[in-house]
C-alpha cells in the first residue's frame, strides 16, 4: 500500500480540534483483536494502566510497569488503523522529575507507536506536562479521581464534592495551560464536570462525569460486561458478555463430559476427503 492510501490516523491536534463539536468517542484497548473491534468506532483507544487490573488480575493500577504498558500497546498498535493511540504512563515512571518523565514517555511512544502519553495530576504536575510537551510530546491530562493516587485519596471516591470543586477546576486549568491537548475528567459531580468544561480550552473526556464533556471513555472490558470483579455506577455495560462466555465454557463442559464434542465434523478421516 503507498503511503498516500493508507489510512490516517487521528492525532492529537485533530482530538484537540474537536473543542465543543461532536463528542470524542473513546475506549481503551489491551489486545490486537480488541484494538481492532473497537477502532472505526473510535477517535481515542487508550491503552489504560487498567490494564494491571482488568487483565492481570491486580488489586489497583499501582503494580503496572513500563514493560506491561510497552507490550500492551504494541499489540494494540497492531490493531489500529484510525484512531488515535494514547498510552498511560505507569505510577513511578513520570512522578520524580520532568526528565524521568520524558525519558519514559519518549520510550513508550517510540517502542509502541503511541501518538500521545497520558499522565494523572494537575497542578502538581503543570511542570511536567510543559516540559514534555515542549519536547514534542502530546499530553492527554487526568485529574478528579486518579486511580495511581488511591492511597493518598482514600479509595475510590468521588472527587470535588461541595468546596473542594475549587481544586479539581484548578487542576484542570493547570494541565490544559501547560500545554496538554485534552484532560480526562473521573468520578466528579456533572455539574463541575460541566463548568470545567466550559472554562477550559482544551477538550474534556468525562468517565463517571457528565454527558456534557467533550468527549466520553470507558474501561472496554467494563462496557462489554466482561469485567465482572466490580462494576462502578458510571460503567454501563452495553452487552453481558461475561455470562454468555460463562454459559459457552458451561455447555463445553458438559459436551465434553457426555462425550458430544467432538462431534463427526470436528474431527478428521484416515484418509483426506472433500472437507480433509
Ligand atoms: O487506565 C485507564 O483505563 C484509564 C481510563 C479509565 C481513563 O485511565
């Protein structure tokens, strides 16, 4: 295929482009067979430290590494042709100084052909997002809930109830004037998610937010029902994907058991035939 047929995929300006028009669609992908399902449907596939939890079994996003985000995202590379690719940096990979940050950020993006990094924190780390986006990294930002800070914060709770709103807003100013081109906002009350929204200039990916976002993202695994650890209030679930994997593995089992699997067609004549 010649350079000029193949086709584009988005990049962080034309995510940045989207400021107050249609909303940004977005899921994460872990898999080449998942990337590829979701990606006509897609403007943003993330590759989400989620990943630790949905995939690995792990009680939080803390135990993720460089290495689990590099082959991740390299088998989900594999499977985009259209959206845009963003890959979390790990906790511990970007915290200590803008330099550690850029040297992982410019490692997952040149072993997974990432077209961004996201990081969590907002005024803590305005710093870090203008020096790596002055090297030419795009930055998606992450600020309310940042599931990397669930010791400092308590658990999973929702953030900038009542006057704490004051800090999730200037969170959410500091990453945008720093120079990210898009900021998730999770687990914060609608109407904040709304004024952040609206008083910033970059666009907002609402998860557990508002309907009022830029954009909106889920956990895949959630939104197929295949996660079935815990489900949040805000990760509708548009299949139930798990039960019918739990109904086909059951009636496998039970084939197998009766002796009905294989049937005739699944198995093979001594000599070839038609179906060989
Ligand atoms: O890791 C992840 O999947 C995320 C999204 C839920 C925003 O950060």
């Amino acid at each position: 295929m010649s350079a000029t047929a193949r086709p584009r995929r988005l990049t962080p300006m034309d995510v940045r482009a989207r400021k107050g028009d249609t909303p940004l669609v977005c899921l994460t992908a872990y898999t080449t067979p998942v990337a590829r399902l979701v990606d006509g449907d897609c403007d943003v596939v993330l590759v989400g430290d989620s990943v630790g939890m949905v995939l690995h079994g792990l009680p939080s996003t803390l135990g993720v590494t460089m290495e689990m985000m590099i082959l991740h995202g390299q088998a989900v590379d594999r499977g985009l042709s259209h959206a845009l690719m963003v890959i979390d940096m790990p906790f511990g990979s970007y915290e200590e100084s803008p330099e550690q940050a850029f040297r992982n950020a410019a490692r997952l993006m040149a072993e997974t052909g990432a077209g961004a990094v996201k990081l969590e924190g907002g005024v803590a780390m305005a710093e870090t997002i203008r020096f790596l986006t002055a090297r030419s990294i795009p930055v998606m930002g992450h600020v309310g809930l940042t599931p990397q800070a669930i010791n400092a914060l308590g658990g999973y709770k929702v953030q900038g109830r009542g006057a704490d709103a004051a800090r999730v807003l200037a969170d959410a100013k500091a990453v945008a004037e720093a120079g990210a081109f898009s900021v998730v906002l999770e687990k914060v009350p609608a109407a904040l998610a709304d004024r952040v929204t609206g008083e910033i200039a970059i666009p907002t990916i609402g998860i557990g937010a508002s309907a009022g976002c830029d954009g909106q993202i889920l956990v895949v695994d959630d939104m197929l029902g295949l996660f079935t650890d815990f489900r949040p209030k805000f990760a509708k679930a548009y299949a139930e994907l798990g039960q019918a994997a739990g109904a086909a593995i059951a009636a496998y089992a039970e084939d197998v058991r009766a002796r009905r699997f294989p049937a005739p067609e699944h198995v093979f004549a001594d000599s070839p035939g038609a179906s060989s």
